[in-house]
C-alpha cells in the first residue's frame, strides 16, 4: 500500500479503519478488567452475583460486522 499515491477520500478512509481497529483492540483489552471491577462493586454494595449470571445469560448475540468492516 502506498499512501502517497492514495487520493485524500482514500487515505481518510484508510485512517477511519485504523482509527476504528485501534479503538476496537483497546476495548477488548480494556473491557474485561472493567467487567471485573464493575461486578467487585456491585457485590460489595450488596448485589448478588447471580443476578450478573442471569443477566450475561440473557445478553443478546453479537452482531456481525458490516462487510466492508476490518476484521483483524
């Protein structure tokens, strides 16, 4: 790939992608500490951790990315 002979609607597209990988790749990195920490809390100001259960089991399925989305 040679950005330099990219038009500008090209090379702006491409930063979108990488742009949106990068946040994708924070967010799967990110995401499970949150969830820990998330369910610390609930459970110390008195939740039941079975209601998470329930809840995750209960979560939808995730959806597919467009076609024209990176997928690695």
């Amino acid at each position: 790939m040679d950005l330099k002979t990219m038009t500008d609607d090209e090379l702006y597209e491409h930063l979108n992608a990488v742009l949106a990988e990068r946040e994708r790749r924070q967010a799967l990195a990110t995401i499970p500490d949150q969830i820990r920490d998330l369910t610390a809390k609930y459970v110390d100001g008195g939740g039941d951790v079975e209601d998470l259960q329930t809840a995750k089991a209960e979560t939808p399925p995730a959806i597919d990315p467009p076609a024209d989305s990176p997928t690695e």
